[in-house]
C-alpha cells in the first residue's frame, strides 16, 4: 500500500513537474519576435527605400507575405552585414548615412527567423513610410529627360555616350537634392550629369557626342545607387539657361534594349549659405602587374584654400580592393578621414560625414587604392594581363572624389577635433 501510495504521489509530482516547465516554457512563447511589431519598423527604416516595387531593391519588403519567403536570406545577409550596403571601417569617422544595422536590430530579426518567421498581430504594425512613387528624394520640382531613346545593341563595346537637354530655366535655380534615374538599368553602366552653358554648342546629332566643354559637376550614380539629399544649408547652383549634360555608360548583355534616362531636381527654398562643389584626386599614369593581390596606387590634392569635405566617394572597377582618405594637415599631422578596407563595385557608395570636415589651407588630401589583380578575385575577367586606366569595366580608374564647400558656419567641426584616426 505504501509503495503505491509513493508510486502515485512521484506520478503527481512529475506531472507538476511538467505543468511547471510548460508554462515555463510557454511565457517566452507570448512574447516572441514578430514581423508586424518588431521586424517592419526594422525593415521599414532601413530597407524600404530600395525594397519597395519599381525600386534596385530585387524584391520588395513592404509587408509580411512579401518578405515571409525571404526570411532566411534575410537573416543570412544581416549577419554577415551585407545589407544594408556599407563598407566604410566603423573605426574611422561618423557618417550621416550610416546605413548599417545596430547589433540589437540584428539580433531582432535573427530571432525572428529561428521562431519560424511569425506575422503577430497587425493591430502592433506601424504605418508604412510614403515615398513618392518613382523617386527616392520625394516628388521633383522639375524632370528633365533625354530628348530620345538610345537604342543599345546586344553586343559589342559602346564608347561614352553624351546627351544633352535644356533646362529652360529663366533664373538661376538652388538644387537641394538631386536623383537621376536610368530607363534600363540592366544596361546603365553610371550616369554622371553636369550643368553646361547653353552657350556651348552642340555639334552632335540627335544630342548625342562630345559635350565636354564649360561644364560644372553635379553627381553621377551607378544603378544601385538612390537620390541625394544635400543636407541644411548647402545646395548646388545651376545658372539659368544652361543645358544639362549626361555622360553615359553603356554596357551590353546579349539583348538589344533601349534607354531613355531621367534627372529630377528638388529646389531648395532660398538660396544655398554653403555652395557646393566637386573635385578629385585622380591618378591616370599606373599599370596593375599581372597576377598582383595587392597593388597600391596613389593620387593627392593639396587644397589652396580653406574647405569643407561634406562627401567621399571612392571609385574604381571590379579590380578595386580597397580605397582610403588621408588629410596631411599643414603642420605635418596626419588624420584618416575614409577607410573603405573591402570596397565594392557593386556598391560604389558616397559616404557623408556627419559634420563638413574643415581642411585648412595647405593640407594635402592622399588617396591610397589597392588592386587586386589576382585569380582569387572571383570579378577579375584577365589575371594574366597588365592593367591600365580605361573607361570600360574591364580596365581601371583610381578617382578619390570628394564634394566640398568654402563657406563655413559656426556648427562645423574641425577634422582635428578627431572625426578620423590620428597618425604622427
């Protein structure tokens, strides 16, 4: 009677036992990550921009049953900090469009994906961002377009291509962001667009040729890459009458297709305190031996003046390794202001530092690019051959450009107050 009475009471006990670690086990179940209160503002601030539908993103991620079939993919590239786009070295400068996730959002959205991807409930899904429909910088106060379709052919090599188109405006016009957006991405190499006299005559037919002279820089883009804003007062200026000029690249992939490229301006509402302007180190005179892992190629800009750095972008080809920014300040110090250790083609990105970066007369602006010309990259199309700089993805540029103003105001910042890494 004992050993039964002891035998239930040890059945009673583990059954409590289990009911204990059940509900245990079933609290963290209640409050589980999931996608309409944890994972969309996520994806909402840091994603939607690209993924969204007419946009470079490859899918959209705008709601659950868009993103539910990528969810492990997700994950995969958030951890290995792939997406969002950013290789600029954590350690060195503060950029305003930082773009990389927080270790805590990170692990969000891995949480996430091992609870099996839950939608929750929508009452806890925050509003959508609004984005107006085309465009990443908001709806244009102008559009202007090529005056015609390319027609690109299937094959071959396509020189640099200009087109020109007016702007027909009777003022001059402050420009506080700027987007230019390709017809066929799939074929658009970069775009870059200058603001060119109407004064210079246009000798080519159909508004195709070599446009070159008298022209001022305004941006160019990749196809991956978004609008840019420009930040409080700074603007671009673009007189009144003058054209606008694009340089395109065209590259063929079997298809013949067409193009026809856009450009929207937003206006800025007065007239820009900080003008802003574009300007280079560029090196034109290097050879990539055959085979080199690690080839260094330098350019400098010794600034006659004060100036202000409000962006870096590095640019190379699908040789480019990595691509640094060091300032060389007049009393022999030295500063880090860009370290890009694992630069990438396919994200030829434009960092912005948080504050414009104050160069004083005199300092010397040193790039630093590595190539790799080896059969371990796995973009490189000739290991065996020797490079030089060429327009075509195949050949190289070695082009630190940087955009910078000349008017300072009292919240700017000095680079010597460490927005980078100091060296003796």
């Amino acid at each position: 009677m004992k050993k039964k009475l002891f035998r239930t009471c040890l059945a009673f006990s583990s059954l409590a036992v289990v009911l204990v670690l059940a509900t245990a086990a079933y609290k963290p179940a209640q409050s589980k990550v999931t996608f309409t209160k944890d994972v969309a503002p996520i994806l909402y601030k840091n994603c939607a921009e690209c993924h969204r539908p007419g946009e470079i993103g490859p899918m959209s991620l705008m709601n659950y049953q868009e993103a539910r079939p990528w969810a492990k993919s997700i994950r995969e590239q958030v951890v290995k900090r792939t997406m969002p786009p950013w290789t600029a070295d954590p350690k060195v400068g503060q950029w305003a469009n930082d773009a990389r996730l927080s270790q805590k959002e990170i692990d969000t959205i891995v949480a996430w994906v091992e609870a099996g991807a839950p939608k929750g409930d929508d009452k806890d899904l925050p509003v959508a961002p609004k984005f107006a429909e085309g465009w990443t910088i908001g709806n244009p106060d102008v559009v202007l377009e090529m005056p015609q379709e390319y027609s690109i052919p299937a094959d071959g090599t396509i020189p640099y291509l200009y087109f020109s188109m007016p702007t027909n405006f009777t003022e001059d016009k402050w420009i506080q962001a700027m987007e230019i957006r390709p017809g066929n991405r799939s074929n658009v190499h970069h775009v870059i667009a200058y603001a060119q006299d109407a004064g210079v005559k246009d000798t080519s037919a159909g508004g195709e040729g070599d446009l070159r002279g008298g022209r001022i820089h305004l941006g160019g883009i990749t196809p991956n890459k978004t609008g840019i804003h420009y930040g409080q007062d700074m603007a671009r200026l673009i007189k009144k009458g003058s054209n606008i000029v694009f340089q395109m690249h065209y590259t063929t992939n079997g298809t013949p297709a067409k193009d026809r490229t856009r450009i929207g301006f937003v206006f800025a509402k007065e007239p820009g305190k900080r003008l802003l302007e574009t300007g280079n180190a560029i090196n034109v005179r290097f050879a990539i031996p055959p085979g080199a892992p690690s080839h260094e190629v330098k350019a400098s800009k010794t600034f006659t003046e004060d100036v202000w750095i409000t962006s870096f972008t590095p640019h190379m080809h699908v040789r480019g390794k990595a691509f640094n920014y060091t300032a060389v300040y007049p009393d022999g110090r030295s500063e880090v202001l860009l370290n890009v250790p694992e630069y990438d083609f396919n994200w030829q990105l434009t960092y912005q530092p948080k504050e414009p970066i104050h160069l004083p007369k005199g300092t010397r602006l040193d790039c630093v690019a590595l190539f790799d010309n080896s059969p371990k990259n796995k973009f490189n199309p000739d290991p065996a051959t020797t490079v030089r700089w060429g327009d075509q993805t195949w050949e190289e540029m070695m082009i630190g450009w940087y955009t910078f103003t000349k008017s300072p105001l009292a919240s700017t910042k000095s680079a010597s107050t460490g927005s980078g890494i100091s060296e003796q």
